[in-house]
C-alpha cells in the first residue's frame, strides 16, 4: 500500500510539473502579424483559385451541353434522311431538294 501512495505521489507531482509548463502562453505581437498577413493572403489565393475552379465547371458544363445538341441534331438528321425511300412529307421534300439540286447543277455545267 505505500509504494501505491509512493507512485500516485510522484506521477502526481509530475503532472502538475509539466502542467504549468503546457499552459505557459506567449503573445509575440510580430508573431501574431505574421500569421495573419499569412492568413490574409492564403484566403485570397484560395478565393482566386476557387473562382478559377468555378469558371472551369462553368465551362465544362457548356461544353457538354453544346455536346449533347449537336449529338442530339445529328441523330436526328440521320432518322429524318433514313425517311427518303418511303411516301412521307420528308421524301417528298428532300426528292424536291434534290430535284432541284440536279437542275442548278445543270444548269452550271
């Protein structure tokens, strides 16, 4: 039982030790400059490359949309040319686009 009380005493001790050295606070005012001048300019990079990340999604977002139109117009350029063998609205146009194709082609020669 005394060596226990021996132990508690002395971790005890030691923890009051380094204690009052851990809470120990320095206030160095250029310090205190530095960092914040540090801080000041890190938030302005960072809010210069986040507006740079920004415009690049943007552009990005445009990019696949204009993707998806022109995708989109070609398919169906190919589904209304497909058409051109049978009696429809579409045939009847394109046979007259051509028709008149072949006569100014003609007419060039």
């Amino acid at each position: 039982m005394g060596k226990l009380r021996y132990i508690i005493l002395t971790a005890a001790v030691a923890a009051t030790v380094n204690a009052s050295a851990a809470w120990r606070v320095v206030i160095d005012p250029s310090c205190i400059k530095a960092v914040a001048a540090n801080l000041a300019s890190q938030k302005l990079i960072e809010d210069q490359h986040n507006k740079r990340l920004d415009s690049i999604a943007a552009r990005k977002q445009k990019v696949e949309l204009y993707t998806v139109s022109m995708a989109t117009i070609k398919e169906l350029y190919r589904l209304s040319v497909e058409n051109v063998s049978s009696f429809g609205t579409e045939s009847l146009y394109y046979k007259r686009e051509f028709g008149i194709r072949k006569r100014l082609k003609k007419l060039w020669e």
